[in-house]
C-alpha cells in the first residue's frame, strides 16, 4: 500500500497552534490532507498527531488518525520519529509520502508525479528539490553523484521543496537518521558531505520552497501560495484534479 503520514504536533513554538491556524482560509495541515486525499496514487491518507484538537479537524478532512505520544524532547528531536511510528501503527504501509504540512506550496500532480518517477527509477527514495540546487547546493564528484555542498551556516536557504519524500518501508526503517533520537540540527550537521545519487532528486520550482515556521514567513507564504497557486480558486484546484483524473 502506499500511503501519505502527514505529521502535525500540538506543540509548536514559534507560532502556537499553527497547525490549525487559518492559511490561505483553511487550518494550516489541512491542505496537506486535501492534496493528498486528491493524488490518485495514494491508496490511503494518514494524519500522525499527539493532541486531541488536530486528531479532531485531520479526521474530518478525511485522514485517518495515528496517535502518538507527547513526546518531551519533540521540540528538539528529529521530525523523522513520528514517520517511523507510523510504520510501526500501521504495518500495511509499504511505500509512505511523507509529508510536513509547513511547506504547503503543492501543485495537484505533484504527488502523483513524484510517486511515479519513484516507481520509474526503481530506486528507495525520492525527493523533491529545487531545479538550482546543483550551482548552488551540490558539487559534483566522479561517477555523476552530487555531494551536498551546504551547511548550518546559511539556513535561510530552503534546497528542498514541498516538505514530502516517497519512500519504501525499508528504507524508512533502515534509516539510520531517522531512526536516530538526536535533533533535526545535529543531524544535518553530521550529514555534511553525504553522498546521494542524482536519480535520488526530482525537480519541483524554487517557490515550493517556501516554508511558514515564523511569522515573517507564514505571511510570505500565503502570498506565494495564493499567487502561484490558488488565484482565487481555494481548495478547488486540488478538488477539480481529483475529478478530473477519476
């Protein structure tokens, strides 16, 4: 089965609640339900959460819920944990579309495209970047592979688009980043250099970069969602692709 985990926690920080705080006229990880529940290539849609409030408004846009605890650390820990006690709640995931609800700038296909080029490469993981990632991020080595060229030391730049990832179980729980209990930031830290196939990457547009955990940039990210996106339409755009491909 291949499945969306969208992860939304009750505990945010730098904006309370965001994940129900109203985005382009709807709760923030809401429009993470509706792509999902409009991609043709998912067989069912997941919500992860540890309160009660987005158990509430994820079951009534239509994904099923997965309980997690409340885990003390989770403010530092690595956001991959929740996805990996997904797999453990729900073992008939054999392919999991990870997805973060604070990068919401999708375009209706752009699951569908992704789990397919996945399929076509026959490879473990893909995921999304930007098209300048290889001037910009990557250095190229021998064999045509990429080494990642970017550090802690320039993190307003967002490489990797739409906050997803398609992904087999195997790799999942084989990871050993994700199945480590260290933050997000020392993570990427240690990762420094590390090597990935080119076929790993898919291309999205830099504006799906674009992410909403302070103010400043849930305000942007309206604005980019509406321009590039939206336009007028609201949820209709994904809800006239699912019709549409039916």
């Amino acid at each position: 089965m291949t499945a969306a985990v969208i992860a939304a926690r009750g505990g945010s920080i730098r904006i309370p609640r965001k994940n129900l705080k109203l985005f382009c006229g709807l709760p923030l990880m809401a429009w993470s339900i509706i792509q999902a529940k409009a991609s043709q290539s998912l067989d069912w849609v997941y919500l992860t959460t540890d309160d009660d409030e987005i158990a509430e408004v994820g079951e009534a846009y239509g994904a099923e819920i997965i309980r997690r605890p409340d885990w003390p650390d989770a403010d530092t820990a690595s956001g991959g944990r929740p996805l990996k006690h997904a797999l453990t709640v729900a073992p008939e995931i054999d392919v999991m579309v990870q997805m973060f609800p604070t990068m919401p700038c999708r375009y209706p296909n752009d699951i569908d495209r992704m789990v397919a080029m996945r399929e076509k490469r026959g490879i473990e993981r893909l995921t999304p970047f930007t098209a300048r990632r290889e001037a910009s991020l990557y250095n190229k080595i021998s064999d045509g592979w990429l080494r990642r060229a970017w550090t802690l030391r320039d993190p307003q730049y967002h490489d990797h688009a739409c906050g997803m990832c398609a992904v087999t179980r195997e790799a999942m729980l084989t990871d050993t980043v994700i199945a480590s209990s260290k933050s997000d930031t020392e993570l990427w830290a240690e990762n420094y250099g590390m090597v990935m196939p080119p076929e790993a990457f898919i291309d999205f547009e830099l504006f799906q970069t674009t992410d909403c955990d302070t103010l400043e940039e849930w305000e942007w990210a309206e604005l980019v969602m509406e321009h590039y996106l939206l336009k007028g339409r609201g949820r209709a755009i994904y809800d006239n692709y699912a019709r549409s491909t039916t």
